[in-house]
C-alpha cells in the first residue's frame, strides 16, 4: 500500500507541469510568445527529462495577474 500512496503523489506532481504545447492551447498564443514569456521572466521554464516544462500553478498565477490588468 505504501507504494500505492508514493505513485499517486508522484503522479500528482507530474500533473503540475505543462508542456509547452499545453500552455499554448491555454493562453491561446504562439510558441514564440511562450519563449518571450520565459525570457522576460514571466514565467519559468522547468527542464525534465521528458523536456522543458511549465508549473501548472505558475501558468495560471500569471492568467491571473493578465485578467487583473484588463
């Protein structure tokens, strides 16, 4: 059972991370856009093994801060 409860937490964590294309879908923009976002500090760009990745959470803080500018 230990087992169990280790693989969902960390299948929970992995849940929490975006690719890029994913976080395209949700702002709605281009991949140039996303790498502006990365490089203006924006957003953070996480590398994995699997490749670069995006905090779910800090994708949404930053939809968040865009709403509250409008």
């Amino acid at each position: 059972m230990n087992t169990d409860v280790k693989t969902r937490k960390t299948h929970s964590t992995l849940e929490e991370f975006l690719t890029i294309q994913e976080a395209r879908i949700m702002l709605s923009c281009s991949r140039t856009t996303i790498y502006n976002l990365f490089r203006s500090g924006e957003i953070h760009k996480y590398k994995l093994q699997a490749g670069s990745r995006i905090s779910a959470r800090e994708l949404q803080d930053y939809m968040e801060r865009q709403k509250q500018l409008i």
